[in-house]
C-alpha cells in the first residue's frame, strides 16, 4: 500500500507539471534607477542644486548661493541587497574644508520616492522610515580626487521591504561652494567587483522632471531590470525517510534558485514558514495558513525560543486518496529540537504509514560516518537582537526635549537593551553624523552601555542627527537615530573704559583706586530671543558694590587696591541667561611731590641751631 502510493504520488506530480514549481512564490525583479532631488532641509535658506553630466559622469553641485542637500540615490530591495556588496567611484571639490565629510554615503531603511515631497520634507531632515539609518558608508570631505569604495553591506536590522542607498552633499556654509562627479556604481556578489550584479556608468542624459523651485528633482538612465534571487529561507540541509526518501528544506541544496527559489524558515518569534521539497510526495509545506484543521493540538509549526523544542505540523500538499499528508513534529514521546550551539535539528518528526519516521540528523542513526546529513538554521533563534534606544536629556541646559545651547552639559542617555540581559550587549558607539569620519565615542564591555555628553562648546549651532549602535557578544547588532537642535546660546559680555569714550577689553584693566571706570554691555541674547531684559553688575570692594537696575552703562570706584572681580549677569526675553566676570587690576595712587625753595630750608636750619651756633661760627671766622 506504501509503496503504491508513492508511486501514483510521484505519477501525479509528473502528469501536471508540479515537480520543482513552486505553488506561491516565483522569481521577482526589480527596476533599479538612481534618482535625483534638491532638498531644502534648512527652514532659513534655500538650496541651490544642480544635476548635470560631466565628461561622461554624473555631476551634483551645489552653489555658493544656496545651503541644502544635494542627492543621487537608488532604492533597492532589503533581503536581495543584503550580504552583498556595493561599490563606486567618485571625486569631488570644495572651497571649504570644516573638517568633517561633507560627502556622504548611506543606507536608510525603506524607498524614498524622488517625487514625493513627504519624502524630502522643507525645512527638515528625511523622515526615518522602518529602522532609519542602516548603514554609513565612508565619505569624503574637502577636495579629493578620484576614490573608489568597495563595502560589504548589511541591513539586517532593517524592517522595511526596500533600502535606500544616498549619495550626496550636505551644504551648511553660505559662500561656499561643493560638487562631486560619480564615475559609476556597481552592485555585486563579492569583494572588488566579482560577481556583478548591476552597474550603473551614469551614461545616460541627465532628465529633471521638476525645476525651478527649493525641491527640484529627477533621474538619469531609464532603470535596469535586475532579477531579485533571495534565499528562500534560512532553514537548509536535508531530512530522511526510509519510506519517502530525502527531504530538501531549501533550494541551494540543489542549487536550483535561480529557478525555483524555495525554503523553509523560521522568523525571528520562532514561527516556521515556507517549503520544503520531495521526490517522491513533492511540496511540505509549513505555512501557518495551510496547517489548519490539524489533527490536534496548536498546528502552527514554531520553536520554543527559550527551550529549543520544535511543536506543531507540516503537511504535504500533494495529500488525499486517502492519505492526510499531517507530519507531526512532536508527539508524546518523539519530536524536534534545535541545538542552542549548533542550530542542527535534532531528533524526529511522524507521518504516519506513508511517510513515516523522518529523520533531521545523521546522529538520530548514527550513520554521520557514511550519510553526514542534517537540517539547520542560520536564524539567529536563540540570541535576540539588542534593542538600540536613546533619550535625550536637556536639564543641564535648562531646556527639554532634544534642544541644546552651546557652552551647556547636553546628553545623550543610552536606555538600550536586550532580552538576553543587559551584560550581553558588549559594544556602544556614539557618532554625530556629518561631523567627524569616526564615531565620537565608542565604549566596550563591561562598561558597554555608556552616555555621551555632546561637545556643545566645539559643536557650531544648527541642526544635527546623532546615531547609537550596540553589538550584542554574538555580534548582531541594532541602531538608532535621534534628530536634535544646537542653539547659541545667551552671552554675557562688557568692556570697560576711563573716560566712557574709548572701550576695550575688561581683563587686567589698569584702574587706579578711587578713580572713576566706566562699564557697557556687549551682551548677546540667545537665538530666537530679541533682547537683554536684565542685567545685575557686582563688584568686587566697588562703590556702587552691586546693581541691579537693568543699566546697560555704569560707572564706580574701586576702594582699595589688588585684583577686582567685575561680574554680569544677564538674562534675556527667552530666560536664557550668562555671566561674564573680568578681574580689574585697582592700584594705589603714587604719593604726591611738592616743591620747597631752598632759602626757607636754611631759615629753618638756623632757627633750630640757635645763637649760640652764630656766635661760635663768626669767632671762627676771626669775625
């Protein structure tokens, strides 16, 4: 009877055709073309971009005139892009150099559309989509001549269907003027251009579909169809049955995914889903919404995270005259599990008289010897991925939110985790990106998990996006993005003059004590505030000693000599305040000369000797 079926079976899938076709995916394609957009990312200036060919390449300049973004990007889909290889060649010119990349390559999660203003929003940064920034690939800064870059990518933390690779320009200096020329891009299999898979020489004429406005945008080439071959699954090997022989649990077992791209896998929850194939019953399938109606128990087929046990059931699809097609993975005394170390399966799976024991490891025989077979997972099943999460934290600054003034203690707190445990994230970095090529604070185990405080003193104001990325011990490895604001802060200042005419510098002021010296603010409020609405003078043994009379010009005297603290504080219509402090150097006046005739220092000689004195000189005299 066994043998009987299997043979009308695998009569069956020969008469119609379903041998190696897949019943509910096939092959796709993707159009691969590289847009072009003018972004206005700064509410306050307009960008001047401009997309053009140059000597065969393709060229994004952006003037003197305009600060904004200028981009070249291309989306492409996440599974198929991943583990692959991306390269390309480009030089560039700058006339300023602020000393980080101005040039610069990413990966963002998700498609942006050229022609969708949602997409490239006035006045602010790109919208994150999905996981936001995946990946930063190396930039350029400055003037540079041809550079060919050649990166391994990975979007593996990605959740969106499509990536976004940018190439571009980021224009903050009025003045100033940048431009790159791209020679080409290629996406390939391996390492320094093997395994090509598409290339783009930028031969085709630059098309702007929209100009004249802050956001103008279009393409260059017509797109070339590229054939998205993605492993099916990340379930692969082989089982046995000593009734229906082996069991193939992804397509590079037979190397046929070019033409049917087939595979079991197992979701990062531990659900089971996709195919495996037979010989001799053809199609198992092990999708949720076909197992329903399981002889018992839940039908679903997953993996316990925690234990490793595998429950639930697949099914043959070619099932019927009197065959179910049900394989249990776990009955009462039988059944699967995964090997924490190894990712093997282990053990057996029933499918009753038909299809019987089905062995996922040569080690259930003991036959590795001579059959070194076995079904395993490249899911990383039992390691979960860390959780990147920041928060910032404005206290210091006195603001809130994501708001930051120069000169003040502005953090970044790392709030990441993992459901592995906190001590199993092993590495944190911190990088402001668009400043600096390298990440601005790397920390390792076992102080991992670590804040930054941003150099606010270093940092020019204006608009910014810091990026965390933690590594688990297993090195898989999340990220996270936060947009934030530097503002300039209030700045306290005054200088000092004797005769309330000509104004110089307060430190080390020479001032005599008792002498009149003059005081002016040259206070400056905070961006966005208008004015100075209070300003406090104290001085140090100065008479007036303090004031607080909002006086913007002040005059006192010093008491006593030595070094004098001068200090301002001031506050502006925002509440924004500083001080300022000066020391004054208060010395005491020199001592007064006076001129005395010389007759009346005699007169007062002779008066004090006496006339005995006179007497006496005349005798000698022989007077």
């Amino acid at each position: 009877m066994r043998k009987a079926f299997i043979f009308l079976t695998t009569i069956f899938l020969f008469l119609t055709g379903l041998v190696l076709i897949l019943p509910q995916f096939a092959n796709a394609e993707q159009t691969l073309r590289f847009g072009l957009r003018e972004h206005k990312n700064y509410a306050s200036y307009d960008p001047v971009i401009a997309f053009s060919k140059n000597g065969g390449k393709l060229r994004v300049d952006s003037s003197t005139f305009g600060l904004g973004m200028g981009y070249a990007f291309i989306s492409v889909d996440r599974s198929w892009l991943n583990g692959k290889y991306i390269r390309w060649k480009w030089s560039g010119s700058a006339s300023y150099n602020p000393g980080y990349d101005t040039f610069l390559a990413l990966i963002y999660d998700g498609e942006y559309v050229r022609s969708k203003d949602t997409d490239f929003p006035s006045g602010s940064g790109i919208p994150l989509k999905g996981a936001g920034l995946l990946q930063t690939l190396p930039g350029q800064r400055g003037n540079f001549g041809s550079v060919t870059s050649d990166v391994l990518v990975n979007v593996s933390a990605g959740t969106q269907e499509k990536v976004t690779i940018f190439l571009f320009i980021s224009d903050a200096w009025s003045g100033q003027s940048f431009n790159f020329d791209l020679d080409w891009f290629q996406i390939n299999s391996g390492a320094g251009g093997s395994g090509a898979l598409y290339q783009e020489d930028f031969a085709d004429a630059v098309t702007m579909e929209r100009t004249g406005g802050t956001g103008d945008y279009g393409y260059i080439s017509e797109g070339e169809v590229v054939p998205v071959v993605v492993q099916a699954g990340n379930v692969s090997g082989w089982a046995w049955s000593e009734n229906i022989g082996w069991i193939s649990f992804n397509c590079l077992n037979q190397g046929v995914c070019a033409s049917s791209n087939y595979g079991v896998d197992i979701a990062p929850n531990g659900d089971f889903s996709g195919y495996a194939w037979s010989e001799n019953i053809g199609w198992i399938t092990f999708n949720k919404s076909e197992l329903q109606g399981c002889p018992s128990g839940a039908c679903e087929a997953k993996v316990d995270k925690k234990t490793a046990v595998v429950s639930g059931w697949a099914r043959a699809l070619a099932n019927g005259d009197g065959w179910d097609g049900w394989i249990h993975l776990k009955g009462s005394n039988y059944g699967l599990s995964i090997d924490k170390t190894t990712a093997q399966f282990q053990g057996w799976a029933w499918g009753d008289m038909n299809a019987g024991w089905i062995s996922f490891n040569c080690l259930n025989q003991g036959v590795c010897a001579t059959s070194n077979y076995k079904v395993v997972t490249g899911a990383k099943l039992f390691n979960e991925v860390p959780k990147a999460n920041l928060a910032c934290d404005a206290s210091q600054c006195n603001s809130s939110g994501c708001i930051a003034y120069t000169g003040c203690p502005f953090k970044f707190l790392n709030q990441s985790t993992d459901d592995d445990g906190q001590d199993d994230i092993a590495k944190s970095k911190w990088d402001v990106l668009s400043w600096g090529s390298v990440p601005d604070l790397t920390c390792v185990s076992p102080n991992a998990i670590c804040d930054y405080t941003l150099p606010t003193g270093i940092l020019t104001p204006g608009n910014y996006t810091v990026e965390l990325y933690v590594e688990d011990q297993k090195l898989a490895s999340g990220s996270k993005t936060q947009s934030f604001v530097l503002k300039q802060e209030a700045a306290a200042d005054f200088q000092c003059s004797l005769d309330n005419q000509t104004w110089q510098s307060c430190q080390n002021f020479l001032v005599a004590v008792g002498e009149i010296i003059y005081f002016q603010d040259r206070s400056i409020p905070s961006q966005d505030a208008t004015s100075i609405v209070s300003r406090n003078w104290a001085f140090q043994d100065g008479i007036p000693s303090q004031d607080s009379g909002n006086n913007q010009n002040i005059s006192v005297k010093f008491q006593s000599g030595g070094l004098k603290n001068a200090t301002l504080t001031v506050q502006d219509n925002l509440g924004r305040s500083d001080s300022q402090i000066y020391t004054i150097s208060s010395k005491l006046p020199f001592p007064e000369f006076k001129e005395v005739p010389p007759t009346s220092f005699i007169k007062r000689i002779l008066a004090d000797v006496g006339d005995g004195f006179l007497d006496w000189f005349f005798s000698f005299l022989g007077l």
